[in-house]
C-alpha cells in the first residue's frame, strides 16, 4: 500500500472540489430543464407561450446557482464528517427543495422570470438528480483512493476485544472506508504511548480507537489526554449495552439540569409516519406479490395437501411471536417444514445429531435443517415464506423494518438487556438481516438491532428496503 496521504488535507481538498462540481451540476441541470422544455413532445403536450430566452435563462441561472451553493453549505454539504448515502441524499433533497423555494419568491415578485411551471418544476427533479449522481461520482472515486491508503485514517487500536478485533477485520477488509489499523494492543501502556508517539512524529498516524469496554477510568483518562495533546482524533467503541446513543435532552428544573435519555426517534411524529409507510408500503407489496402468493400456495398444497400457512404449534395452539412492549402477537407465515417441525427443536436426540449454529443463545438454528420441504427450502432460499407478513403488517402487529420476531421461549432467555429490541414493534427486515442475517451471533444480531431503534430516520427505514433483496438474492447467512 501506498504512503497514507493526510486525512484531513485529502478530505478538505475532496469538500473543495465538491463546490465548482456541484454549480456545474446545477447549470447542467437548469439547461437540461429549459431544452426539455422545447422538445417536440413537450411542445406538443403544450404549446409555449414565454418569451424567455436561452441566453435570458442561463444569466438568471448563473447568481441563482450561487444562491444554492449557499443553501447547500448552510444544509451541510460541504462538511468532511462522513454521511451516509440516505443521509446525503437527504441533505441534498432539503437544499435543493429550498432553492426551488427561493426561485418561486422571485418568480412572484418578477414574473417575467420564470413563466414556465414546467422548468420550475424540471429543474427541482433535475438538480436533486445531477447533484447527487456527481457526488455518487466522487465519492466513489474517494473511496477507490482509500483503497490506495489516500484520503483515510491510521487508527491505533486499543483492546484485543471481540470489539476490537472485528473492528480491526472489518477494517482491513473493507479500506475503502479509509480506515488502516497500524498499531493493535491489548492496554494503553508506556511503551504504547512511546510507538505512537514515534508514528505521529513519522506521521504514520492519526487517530486512537478504544474498544476497551473494560478499560479503566484512569487508562481512559490518560488515552483521550494522549490524543488531545498530540492532535490525534479520539474514538471510543463501546462493547454491548453502556448506554443509548441517542442525543441527550437537557431539562432545567428548580434551577438544576436535568438530562433525558430518550429511547427512540420513533415516539410521536414518528411513529405515525412509521405507521402510515408501513400501511401504504405493505398495500402495495400485497398487490405486487399476489400473483406469487397463489403461485406458491398452489405449490405446497400440491407437495402436502392441506393447510399451506405455518400457523398453529403440534399442540394446536396458534403460533405466537413477542410484539412491541413483550406482547405477543399471532403469527404466520408460509409452510416451510415438515408436519410438527417445531417439536424438533426441543428433542434432544435431533439436537445432538444435527446441532445448534446458535447454541448458548436464545435462538435456534441448524444448517441444512432436515425438517425443511423441498419446496420449503426453494421459499425460504429467497424468504418467499415471509411474504405473508406483509397482511401482518397492514394488520399493525409488524413492520416492514425493524428486529425481526422472536419466539417466546426465545424472548423467555433474553438478559434485561437484549429485551430493549422489543421497543419497537418487529420487522419484516432490519439493519441485522441486511448485515449478516443468520450468519450474525446473536450480540452482533441485537447491538445492530438497538443502533436502528435509537437512530431510526424514514431515510434509514427506505434504504434498508431497498438493500434487503440483495441480501436475499446473494443470500448473506440465509439458511
């Protein structure tokens, strides 16, 4: 690999680069939405009745774009923290909304300006789309430096944790999110610090990472005093359940602050605007996948006669699974398994043949599970058995994102811990089963889970629908 190039300089130079990119991105889209405006289909659809000419457009557009320059700084776009692709998108939607705002006060105003609703309305779509796809553009190419060691950061790693080293794994796999472990220790020791110190020296070096959730208050005392003195970035990773992640409230009171801790985003405003996607987006799936639906209860009815939903235990009581707030809910999906397939799971005879991937936690699985049909194991390579708990979700029991649904006696073994992922109502898909799916230990599984209920946005909620059928159709743990 290359010689790390500064992170900061790389990244400030990348944010720099971004300005010129995105004015030219809006002229192209200014000129793309007044040429539309004059193709013969459009003209056709409606005749023009402006007189405004290219060369009168493009001078009005020139300090307009600049005025959107602004927006988009005042948006923070032009910030070298990283964002993700929803949050960016995000950012870029609300900045170029509000300069199509700014051009409708000015048309008001000045009539003779933009005539057309058609431009208005093009260049909003447009600017979105070219602004983004450019910064798409570079990003990719920012990440495919960081492959090279340009424009990422030398982390000293601080803990030979399961933290600490999937961290260090992760981050020699994927370097184009540029970040290189150079240094991996067990504790923050005097001949730690003396190795850091001859690395900033050398350069070769640029921020500490501690994933200690052990770590002493004196050894994290005299880690964060280390990087503050020496100018090297500070990370803290904490292990599993230290604490929420969400902003804190501060509350004045009897002349005294009092801090709140909320529990998720998904309180008020946004539960029920989590409520109203889920009814329109489980409606739609419904409708799309109907013709699927009578494919695949055809199928089952033809391999087992009888009842092709999974809804009733060998008892006969109806299957449960635990809900929002630990209550539990009827459940049912697809048949995927042989006749009285859950008695299995509780058969220590089957156990000790066939095994427990998930052994010592409260979940059960086995590969290449023997109790599976063979039309089952078709469903379930693509999750098709689930299809069903889209009436699931239009009935308010699930949602189309969120942890998936445990079994009681499951939800019976959880630590007071794990039982925070039962906040929110379960999902159909989750950040866990884009992450990893079965392939995921059950920590791993609920630490991602508590990250989405604490740091849900409606752009995360798409986002993970859209990424959800590449985890299915390159089955990531899928079983």
């Amino acid at each position: 690999m290359l010689e790390y190039a500064h992170m900061k300089r790389v990244n400030l130079a990348f944010a720099a680069m971004l300005v010129p990119l995105d004015y030219l991105a809006l002229l192209a889209a200014a000129m793309t939405a007044y040429s539309l405006r004059f193709t013969p289909f459009f003209v056709n659809l409606k005749p023009i009745r402006f007189g405004l000419t290219f060369n009168d457009f493009i001078q009005s557009a020139l300090p307009l774009g600049v005025v959107y320059l602004g927006l988009f700084a005042f948006a923070g776009l032009y910030s070298i923290r990283p964002r993700s692709i929803a949050e960016e998108f995000s950012r870029v939607v609300l900045a170029c909304t509000t300069g199509l705002a700014t051009i409708l006060i000015i048309a008001f105003f000045s009539r003779a300006l933009f005539e057309s609703r058609f431009i208005i309305l093009a260049v909003l779509a447009l600017t979105i789309s070219f602004v983004f796809i450019e910064r798409m553009t570079v990003r990719a190419l920012q990440r495919g430096l960081r492959v090279y060691g340009i424009g990422g950061m030398q982390l000293a790693v601080i803990g030979k944790t399961k933290s600490g080293n999937a961290l260090v794994s992760w981050f020699q796999r994927f370097p184009r999110f540029g970040y290189y472990p150079v240094v991996h220790v067990s504790h923050f020791t005097a001949d730690t610090m003396e190795r850091l110190l001859e690395l900033k020296h050398a350069g070769g070096v640029d921020g500490i990472l501690l994933a200690n959730p052990d770590a002493t208050k004196d050894e994290i005392t005299s880690i964060k005093t280390f990087a503050d003195v020496n100018q090297l970035t500070f990370f803290y990773s904490a292990d599993l359940f230290p604490g929420s992640s969400l902003r804190p409230l501060v509350h004045t009171l009897a002349g005294r602050p009092l801090i709140e801790v909320p529990t998720t985003p998904l309180d008020g405003w946004g539960a029920i605007y989590k409520r109203a996607f889920d009814i329109l987006g489980s409606l739609v799936l419904i409708v799309v996948t109907l013709p699927l639906q009578i494919l695949v209860a055809i199928a089952l009815f033809l391999e087992q006669p009888g009842d092709v939903l999974w809804r009733k235990l060998p008892d006969g009581k109806a299957a449960l699974r635990i809900g929002q707030g630990g209550k539990p809910f009827y459940y049912f999906k697809f048949r995927s398994m042989i006749k009285d397939a859950h008695k299995y799971r509780f058969d220590p005879k089957f156990i000790q043949t066939h095994g427990n991937l998930r052994e010592g936690t409260p979940l059960f699985k086995i590969e290449n599970d023997p109790r599976v049909t063979p039309v089952g194991r078709w469903l379930r390579k693509f999750s098709l058995d689930e299809i069903p708990e889209f009436y699931l979700v239009l009935l308010g029991r699930m949602s189309l994102v969120g942890p998936r649904p445990h079994l009681p006696e499951e939800v019976a073994t959880y630590k007071p811990e794990h039982k925070k992922v039962l906040t929110i109502k379960p999902g159909i898909t989750g950040l866990s089963q884009i992450s990893g799916r079965a392939n995921l230990d059950f920590d791993d599984e609920v630490r991602l889970d508590m990250y989405y209920i604490e740091n849900w946005n409606p752009w995360r909620d798409l986002l993970i629908l859209l990424k959800t059928p590449l985890a299915v159709i390159f089955r990531r743990g899928a079983y």
